[in-house]
C-alpha cells in the first residue's frame, strides 16, 4: 500500500489567504484527512464525505490528468466550490452534528489489486507472536513462551487470556507488568502457578466461532478453565461457555436447524436493510453468503469439539464486551476505524502494533467504501449479526460462571472531547469510548446469576481496565472468590442483561430470515435507562395477550395452574389440593428426589379434562431470597416447560385455532407473594415479564405457529387479593411495556368457592408478631404467628437461672439510659 499526500489545508491559514481562498482538486476516491477541534481525526473517503454532510457545497471534483491551474476553472467545468468548516450532519448517514472543521489532508492510497480483507490479513501478519496458545511469564518483563497441548493439566484451572480487536495480549493486559499493577501480577501467578496462558489470535480476518475453535484444539479433555477476556475476546469466551448449555434439544443453539435459520446460504431482507445504501460494495452479497456458510460450518465444528473436549468454565472474567454488539461496529468501517485510532492515540498507545495496523487499515478501508460485513472478525460485533442474536437468544441457559466488568468514561481533559464527540457519532448514551456500556451486559442466561461490576471516571476507557485499581481489584475478587462470595459485585439481573441499548434496539432479537419477528416482550432497563417500548407493528404482528383476574376456588378453572414452591417447603395449601386432583403425582415426585424448589426447576402435570387441567410447579429458591429477576426467569422457564408438553400431547377441539395451531391458556396464583416475599404489583409484572420472555423465545424457535399463547389469569382464593391484583392491571394501562404485549382486564371475574374477608394488607416495615414461651426443660419457644403460609418455632436452650438473677437485678426506674441498656444486652446475650 503507498498513501501520497496530495495536499493539505489548516483551516484557520485558508481564511486569511484572500477572497479566492485555496483550491482542492479531489477525486472522487481520494481519501480525507479531517481534522476536527480538539486534535481528533475522521478519514473518509471524498464520495462518502459529499453523502454524509449534503446540506453543505463542497470543492468540485476535477481531473487528475489535466485542468487549470489553482484558482481557475476548466472549459465546461463550474467554479470550485467552498469547502464546509462547520460539520453539520444530514442524509441517511449520521455524521458528527456540528463538528467544527480544523484542517483536511487529501491523500491518494494506492492499493494495487488488493481488498480491504487482503490488506487485514498481510497486517494481521505483522503482529508478534502469530496464533497460538502460549504460556505467561512470571518475571517483570511481559514475554510469552509456546506451550504444548500435552503439558496442560486437567487437574488444576488454567487461566487463559484472550484479548481484543486488532490487539495482542500485550496490547490488552501488558499493563498488569506495569510496577503500579505488578502486585495485581504477582497475585495472580500466586495463585494459578505456572498455569497461566494467553490466546493470540486473529481480530479481523476470523470469526470469534475460529477463534474459539483454536482454543478449543489446543486444550485437553475436560481441561478446567478460568477465562480472563478484554472486548471482543468475550465473544470467544461466551463460545467456549456453549460446552455447558442447558436446554432441550428444540431450544440448542448449535442445532443444525438453528444454525440453517441464522446463517443461511442466501442474503436476507434483513441483511439488504442492514447494507449501507451509500456505500457502493460490488460482490458483497457473494463474499457475505460465502461468509455466512463459513460461519454456519464452523459453529457445527464448534458444537463437535465441546462435546469431545468437554470443557468446564468455572471461572470468567469478561470486560467491556460487546455482548450485544457496539454501536460502532454497526455504522460505516471508516467511522469505527477512526474512533479506533483516535483512542489509541488519546491512550498514548502510538507505539502499540496495533496502532500502525488500525491507521493502515482505515485507509483501505476508506478508500475501498468496504462493507464491514464482509470482514468475519468486524461483523461478529455488529448489532445485527447473527452470531450476536445467537449468543442473547432466551430459550437456553449455561452453567458456566460469569463475571462482567463493565465501564463508563467520564468527559474531563483530552478524553472529554473525546466522550463528547462520540455520542453525536455514534452512541447517544453512555459508553467507554469503544462499547456502550449496557451492551456489556449481555450475552446467554446464566444457572446462577452472573455478577457485575461498572466502573465510572476520568481513567475509564476501553484500554485501562488492566490498568485501574477499581477494575484489577474486581478481576482478582472474580477469579478467586470462594464460591457464593459476591462482596466485591452486585447481581447482574436478567432486566439489566437484556435491556440492549437504545441505539442498538431496533433489529437486535430480529428474527435472523425473513420479516422480522422482533421481541416484542419488554423488560424493566436498568436505573437512569430509558425504558423498551414495542413499535406499533409489532404490535401489530403479534396478537396481544388477554391478561384477567378471577376470584374463586381452583375447582372452577378448566386452565392448567401454576404455582411456586420455596426449597425445603412441604407440600400444603393450593399445591395440596393439586395434588388431590391429580391424583397423588406431586407427592410421588417428591418422594423421588424429583419435585422443584431449585430456581429454574420446573415439573408439569397435565390432565385432560381435568378441573383443573394439571399444574405447573415453579422452583423459587431459598425462602427470603426471591427477586423480580429470579421471579421472571423462573416463571418463563416455567411456561416454556408448560408450552413444549402440550405440543406433546394430542389437542382438544377447545384448543384448536385456525391455520392449524393451538392456544393455550392457564392460570396462576400470585406466586412469589405473601410474608416476607414481593408485593403484589412487582410479582405480577414480574411474571408477566417471564410470560413476554417465554413468548419471545417460542418466536425465535419458530413454535409460535404452532402454539400461540392467549391467555393469562390471575386466580386468587380471597377476594381481597383478587381486588388488588385488578388494581395493578389498571396501573399498568399507563406502561407501554406491558400495553403492547398485553391486554389488560382489570374486570374481577367471580367464580365459585370465593372467599370474602377484611382486606389483608400490613404496612410496609410492619414487625412480626413473636412469641417466647418457657418449655419444661428450659428451652425458649419461639412462634412467629404472623406468616400467613406457615408458622416458624425454634427451640434454643438457655441458661434461665441466669435470666431470673439478671431481671431481680434489673435497674431501678431512676437508672441512668446507658445502665439499662447495659442490663438489656446482658440479659439478651444470655437469652
């Protein structure tokens, strides 16, 4: 590749040099060099420049091989034209709204007979040392040593590294052998030995799916893993983390038939709507189908080699990973290579490898217009990517462990304008100067839910994480921490992981062929984020679910019911009756080790013409421990056991729609509520939330033409419950959340076996009533009459003789505060 300057223009020069100002001759495939306030730099090529800001007159392109001198105009040519100074964004690509203009460099990049992927794959080459697995050094220098797939031990972890985007390992954790981190260093070689490892790979021309096929072939059988990644290296992770996928066998993400519907052979409407109109890509459509069966072959490779190897991830560190893709990488190649650039120089990394790579690359790139598309290593981290919708699909979990260390970078100094530029770019909300910053939070469900850590500030930015004290302190507490110790994190809730960022939500849970069948199921976004909301052809698309409310007894529902049950509870009130009416089942399952109680542990009973019609029994984990999340998951996973064994059984005439699919309709108790549990309102959004999310995973499984869920209802014994659940309906007519998935019937329908009784509400922070009463051998009886499911004793022996001396001694009604506090802890302690 050579790049000639052609010329060049500081801006501020051009306006002093009199009313003829300076003249460019420019070709159409010329490539800018645009320099805006505040030192940052955008290349593009002079076509794309001329689309992106057409509100503004720009030079006249002229001819290479002959025309006037500067300042004149050919015969038949118009007059040159002012060249913008102000920025202003306009067309179908967004540009840098108001930007203003410092200094422009015309260069001429010669790329003989070369693509942009040719020119990825001969600068990939230049970087040291080529792919492989290699073994970390000890010492106070950053040197890698190959190591031989024989020497890996299955039994201890071995700790791998895998690293970003057009870096190396050096480039993405070298400043943990920095003397400020070198403690961090020492820490981990402590604790791992010699078994710590980095993958070296390549970002650009292959897949993440290649990458971890490489990962994947250098590793014994049932090597026991704790994976460390840095951006796009998470992806590769997330890969290796299918080994341990729960699902059934119709939900398996590296099914054939799945992987047929991700990645066909043929260009979809959704990737025509994903090309940029702009940017003219003569044989991308045959590059992208010859890529998408690349891709298909190797995810099938993929699923081949987890089942022979085997691997367990216990332990995974991801940080700043586009789980959910990055807005950059969803816009044009030239914008996402010069925000690259620009942060490598803002990082001081000029002298990085990768730096010289990046700047190479982005001028082929723009002088090409390439589509990212086309590039395997780029493409994976759009948005709208297969692999992308393929990783955040809900219908499978894994039980592979994970941490996320996300970041957000504050807008001070040099990185200020710097985070002020990019929103205007790009993002529109916060990010660290490379991912958003919720995309970070997404990926596969986790068995257990996964832990996160957000770190916020002037030194945040996607290169320092291996860098800043908050975030290497986060990466030794996530790889070391005992197991349930989760001091250092807050719980990355299933809201929080799906809630993809605002600029990344239209086309993100598409269906990957065809038109497309969003997700039209919403969920709470984290704190400060702007709700999901569902569009009106969605609405449109999918028929809304009737949501309503009954007050009467079980007897009187034909629906199948669902209930939850706590671990380690017995089987009482509404279960038991369930029980009775299906004929001792529930009981026979717990006898046998079978019955659920564990989150996301289902059993379905089915009875044909039944009254009820079966039941279905949701696991709620520890009494205490329930949250709207746990709620949420728990109960979609719970319905889409409901849902695959009905399509099991053979339909009733009841059941059968037109076109040949069935409705289903069933009933629920407000589960989750009572004592000590969740209100009424955050169950119930919560597990219509779960019901959305089951919705949305029958869609992407293309079940939902054979199964369309018609109905929910709430169905509660006492009538005062049954008022406040119609209540909450009528609130949530105000959230388009539920509104457009939902139609809500706050109408009560009384049916037979209702109670009726005085409104049963405490007041939040109401204490419990207790009772201690002296048993004949000493011990202390404690009753808490006030649960409403059950009613907890405990036994504690105590020393009474002690109590008795210490109440004859309690001080006299003239005592000072601090001796009766002092008699009352003593006598408590005895207690």
């Amino acid at each position: 590749m050579k790049v000639t300057q052609k010329a060049a223009v500081q801006i501020d020069l051009a306006r002093g040099a009199g009313d003829q100002g300076v003249v460019l001759e420019i070709d159409d495939d010329d490539v800018l060099e645009l320099e805006l306030e505040g030192g940052l730099r955008l290349w593009t090529s002079f076509h794309q420049f001329q689309l992106d800001f057409p509100g503004e007159k720009t030079a006249t392109p002229k001819s290479r091989d002959a025309g006037p001198a500067p300042g004149t105009a050919a015969a038949g040519e118009s007059e040159p034209q002012p060249f913008p100074v102000n920025l202003v964004a306009g067309g179908a690509s967004r540009g840098v709204g108001g930007a203003l203009l410092r200094a422009v460099r015309v260069l001429d990049v010669d790329l003989p007979e070369q693509t942009a992927l040719g020119v990825a794959a001969l600068l990939e080459k230049q970087l040291r040392p080529g792919p492989g697995l290699f073994r970390w050094s000890s010492g106070n220098t950053f040197e890698l040593t190959p190591v031989s797939p024989k020497k890996l031990t299955t039994e201890k972890p071995l700790l791998i590294f895998i690293h970003g985007t057009a870096s190396s390992s050096s480039g993405s954790f070298g400043e943990l052998w920095e003397p400020a981190q070198r403690a961090v260093k020492d820490e981990l070689f402590a604790f791992y030995g010699e078994h710590i490892y980095a993958l070296e790979h390549r970002t650009l021309t292959e897949s993440p799916v290649q990458n971890a096929l490489q990962l994947l072939e250098k590793l014994p059988p049932n090597a026991r893993l704790h994976l460390v990644s840095h951006s796009r290296g998470g992806l590769v992770g997330e890969l290796v983390c299918l080994g341990q996928r729960v699902c059934s066998p119709e939900f398996d993400p590296l099914a054939p038939e799945v992987l047929a519907r991700y990645f066909p052979d043929a260009p979809t409407d959704a990737d025509a709507d994903a090309a940029d109109t702009n940017t003219p890509s003569p044989g991308t459509a045959d590059d992208l189908s010859r890529g998408r069966r690349a891709e298909r072959q190797a995810l099938t490779d993929l699923a081949e080699q987890l089942k022979k190897k085997q691997p367990r991830v216990e332990r995974f560190v991801r940080v700043a990973c586009p789980a959910r893709g990055t807005t950059l990488a969803s816009g044009r190649l030239d914008r996402w290579l010069s925000t690259m650039v620009n942060v490598l120089a803002l990082a001081g990394l000029k002298g990085n490898p990768a730096y010289a790579l990046v700047m190479d690359f982005v001028l082929a790139v723009a002088k090409q217009r390439t589509d990212p598309r086309t590039l395997p290593g780029l493409e994976a981290q759009m948005p709208e990517s297969p692999l992308v919708k393929l990783l955040n699909r809900e219908d499978f979990t894994l039980a592979a462990d994970l941490t996320v260390i996300a970041g957000d970078a504050e807008a001070t100094d040099l990185w200020g304008r710097m985070k002020l530029l990019l929103p205007d770019l790009f993002y529109g909300e916060d990010h660290d100067l490379i991912v958003n910053t919720r995309a970070m939070y997404g990926g596969a469900a986790r068995s257990k839910a996964p832990r996160y850590f957000m770190d916020q500030g002037s030194s945040v930015n996607h290169f320092h994480y291996f860098k800043n004290r908050n975030t290497t302190r986060r990466l030794i507490a996530g790889l070391t921490r005992p197991d349930g110790f989760e001091a250092e994190f807050s719980t990355l809730t299933d809201a929080l992981r799906r809630a993809a960022p605002a600029s990344l939500r239209a086309g993100l849970l598409d269906s990957p062929v065809g038109p497309p069948a969003t997700v039209s199921a919403t969920f709470p976004a984290p704190a400060g984020a702007p709700p999901a909301t569902v569009s009106d052809e969605e609405n449109s698309a999918t028929p809304k679910i009737l949501v309503t409310v009954a007050h009467g007894d079980l007897a009187a529902t034909h629906n199948v019911v669902a209930v939850g049950h706590y671990r380690g509870d017995a089987i009482v009130s509404a279960e038991s009756y369930l029980d009775q009416k299906l004929d001792g089942r529930l009981r026979e399952r717990e006898r046998l080790g079978l019955y659920p109680g564990k989150l996301e542990t289902t059993a379905v009973f089915l009875k044909a013409g039944g009254t009820p019609g079966g039941a279905v029994v949701i696991g709620l984990g520890e009494v205490g421990d329930l949250t709207a999340g746990d709620l949420s998951r728990a109960f979609a996973h719970g319905l889409l056991r409901l849902a695959v064994a009905v399509l099991e059984t053979p339909a009733t005439s009841d059941e059968r729609r037109p076109g040949g699919s069935r409705g289903l309709r069933f009933s629920t108790l407000l589960i989750g509520t009572g004592e000590g549990g969740l209100a009424v309102a955050v169950a119930m959004k919560a597990i219509l939330e779960g019901v959305a999310s089951a919705g949305a995973a029958l869609r992407v499984a293309a079940l939902d033409k054979k199964l369309v869920l018609e109905g929910i209802e709430f169905i509660e014994l006492h009538e005062d419950h049954a008022i406040q659940a119609a209540q909450v309906l009528v609130s949530l007519r105000a959230d388009r959340r539920f509104t457009g998935r939902f139609d809500l019937d706050s109408t009560v329908i009384v049916r037979p076996g209702g109670r009726r009784r005085a409104r049963v509400e405490e007041p939040p922070g109401w204490w419990d009533r207790l009772e201690i009463t002296r048993r004949s051998d000493a011990a202390l009886k404690f009753v808490v009459p006030t649960r409403r499911a059950r009613v907890d004793v405990e036994l504690v022996p105590t020393q009474i003789a002690l109590v008795d001396q210490s109440t004859d001694r309690s001080p006299a009604p003239g005592a000072t505060p601090a001796r009766r506090a002092h008699c009352s802890n003593c006598s408590c302690q005895m207690i």
